[in-house]
C-alpha cells in the first residue's frame, strides 16, 4: 500500500512561513530550508530583544533624567535618594518625560526634595 502524505498541509505550512519571510534578501526568501532556519532564528531574536528593548528605554530614561537634574545642580544619583527619602513616588518613565517635555514641573519636583 502506498504510503500517505497529507501534502495539501505541508504545502500549506511551507507557504505560510514562506509568506512570512517574504522581503528578505537572496534565497531567504524562497529556497524552503534557508528560509525556514532564517525565520526561527528571527523568533529566537524577537524574543531576546523584547527583554533588550526593555533594559534600552530604562537606560535612556536614567539618562534623560541624569541631564535633566544636571541643569539643577544635582546628579541622578542624589536626585533618586532625595525622592525616595521625601517619599515620591514617581517611575523614570514618568520623571524622564517630564525632564523632555515639561521642565517647569521637573523643576518643581526638583526644588520639592532639595
């Protein structure tokens, strides 16, 4: 008895994640096995840099929030202890938006734990 291959799924399955690779340089894009080792491998990066991306933006906070509290006389440093020991609690994303986009509260928080 010949023996059966649901191919109607397995084309189906090599056509999804060749759709998915579609934009890609050379035979990533359409040799089955290259294409395939380059889409796993595009998920095990996708995964890694959602943690990255996370560390980046804490990193460019502190540092938005470090130049800021600078122009005030203070370093980041001393800055986060003053608001810890006065009790405000306020997130880096917040207080580096803040620093950005509305200097006049920044200042004010500032001039609240000095």
């Amino acid at each position: 008895m010949p023996r059966s291959v649901n191919h109607v799924a397995s084309k189906a399955k090599r056509t999804r994640i060749l759709k998915l690779t579609k934009g890609y340089y050379g035979a990533r894009k359409n040799v089955w096995t290259v294409a395939k080792n380059t889409w796993e491998k595009g998920l095990t990066y996708a995964y890694r840099d959602r943690r990255t991306k996370k560390r980046n933006f804490r990193a460019l906070w502190i540092q938005r929030i470090n130049a800021a509290a600078r122009l005030e006389n203070m370093s980041y440093s001393q800055l986060m202890g003053a608001l810890h020991k006065a009790g405000i609690e306020i997130n880096r994303k917040v207080l580096a938006d803040l620093a950005m986009n509305n200097p006049e509260a920044f200042k004010a928080i500032v001039d609240k734990v000095k």
